[in-house]
C-alpha cells in the first residue's frame, strides 16, 4: 500500500477508534463500572504501557512546568467526552463537543496574542447558530443544555480547544512529555472526578474484578494507544487539510454506529445545527492550513 494511502488508513482507524469509544464505555458502565472509573482505568493500563516504553517522557516537566495545564485541559477533555457519549444521546454529544473551532476563537487571544479575525468571527457566529439550533427545543425557552450529557459534552469540547492551544505553547517541549501529559491527566482527572462523584452520589464503588469487563478495558486501552500511535504516523505523512478532514469521520462513525445500535437520533434540529457546526470546524482547519 502507498504510504499516503497508508496514512489516511491509519488516520481513519484512529478516527473509528474514537468515535465508536461510546459502545465500549457503555458495554462497561452495564458491568457496573462509572465512565469515569473506566476513563481512570483506561489511562492508567496507557500510562504504564507510555512509561514501560517511553520512561523519558518525564524529563520535559521540570522545564515546561505548563505541562501540568496540558495534563488538567486533556484530562478534563477526556472526563467530559467519554462520561457524555455513555449517559447521552452520542450524536447530540458529538456534535455539542465539535464547538471546539468556537472556543479557539475565544482562548486563543489571551493565551496566544492572536485577535479574532472577521473569519474566526464569522466560524463562531457558525458554530454557536448551530449549537443553539441544537440545543433549542420546542419544550425549553431558551437554548441551554438540557441534561447533563450536553453540558459534560460542552464541556469536553472547551477543554479540547485549551488543549491544542496549549500544544502550540508546549511546541518546544518533548514530545514524550506531551504524549504523557495527555494520558497521565486522562488517569489523573478520571480519577479526581470519579472520587469527588462518589462524594456527592453521582458516581458508585467500582465493581469487583471481572474477566468480563476487565478485558473490555484492556483491549479499548490498547486501542487508544494504537490510535494515539496511528494519528502521529498519519499526521506526519498528510497535509493538514487532508488529515482535518479525515479526523472529522469520527462524527460520521459516531452517528451512525449510535442511531443504527439505538443510541442516538437524528433529529432535523440536530441535523440542521450539526451540519453548522461541522462547517466552522472545517472552515477553521483549512483556514489553519492555508496560514501554516
């Protein structure tokens, strides 16, 4: 196989790996493991295969101490997305997490120095048209998230736009050290959440070990490091726009493995304010790509 044909299969495995995330995290919580404990538990298995092979990955903290940020966004980038996909409709879940192009918009002036633009501008008014058309219904008032997958989805997609900013910031750091600030706040985050959850009562015990689920867990750790490894080799042989574009499949593999596996709609409202959305995230990678 050609190596770009290579690229943008590997490319499209890390997107199916993502956005088919939803079934296995679900298949878990019915073995009565809380997202957030298998995010936890997910990450941790990542981290020590990360450290088992990359133990240099922590000489990079003492001198790029924003490292402990990069850890916090992607952490919480990862309770927010994983915990909505299992206790909500996964297509309003995606779609509500892809606002990523509106938040950059609004982070990257006080974080990077670089002032909107009347077409960044014009991607926000996009994407919060969509997320608006998305989230009003004919039974609320006002557009607002209406459960707590849309505001856990919100919220992940917020954290998602810090993250790539702070990977911009972080370009001079080892790349070990980044890859192991994602996982190891992933691990760390989970962790956190799932402990102050239990406090309040949103979250139980773990169950007792199982072969039954404690597989599952594996094998989807070890299919987040494949596709981790997957989206470095095909990044690195396409060009941007190529690879935005194949990266935004994961909301095509969402969608229809969840409405044809019964979880998630697609709504005309949410078909009309996704299609919004996606168009700000696509017009803001070609616009990143034709600035590089």
């Amino acid at each position: 196989m050609p190596s770009k044909a290579l690229a943008a299969a590997a490319l499209t495995f890390n997107a199916l790996v993502w956005g088919v995330s939803w079934w296995p995290f679900r298949e878990l919580q019915s073995h009565g493991l809380h997202p957030l404990w298998a995010t936890a538990l997910i990450y941790v298995l990542a981290l020590a295969g990360l450290l088992l092979f990359k133990p240099e990955g922590w000489r990079g903290w003492a001198q790029f101490p924003m490292l402990w940020l990069l850890a916090g966004a992607a952490g919480l980038t990862s309770v927010g997305f994983n915990w909505a996909v299992t206790v909500g409709d996964v297509v309003r879940a995606v779609l509500l997490f892809y606002m990523m192009p509106a938040w950059v918009v609004l982070l990257a002036w006080p974080l990077l120095g670089e002032k909107p633009t009347r077409g960044s501008l014009l991607r926000l008014i996009l994407a919060m048209t969509g997320v608006v058309i998305v989230l009003k219904t004919p039974e609320s008032p006002w557009p607002l998230p209406e459960s707590l997958a849309d505001g856990l989805a919100l919220m992940g997609g917020f954290c998602f736009a810090l993250t790539n900013i702070l990977l911009r910031r972080l370009n001079q750091s080892p790349a070990e050290s980044r890859i192991l600030a994602m996982f190891g706040g992933g691990a760390l985050m989970a962790t956190a959440a799932a402990l102050l959850g239990m406090q309040v009562g949103l979250v139980g015990m773990p169950p007792a070990p199982g072969a039954g689920w404690l597989y599952l867990a594996l094998g989807l750790s070890l299919a987040f490091l494949a596709g981790n490894l997957a989206l470095q080799y095909g990044a690195a042989r396409l060009r941007a726009t190529t690879t935005s574009v194949i990266m935004l499949s994961e909301v095509v593999f969402a969608s229809v493995s969840s409405v044809l596996l019964g979880a998630g709609e697609w709504s005309s409202r949410t078909v009309v304010g996704g299609c919004l959305i996606l168009l700000a995230s696509l017009l803001s990678m070609l616009n990143n790509t034709s600035h590089s």
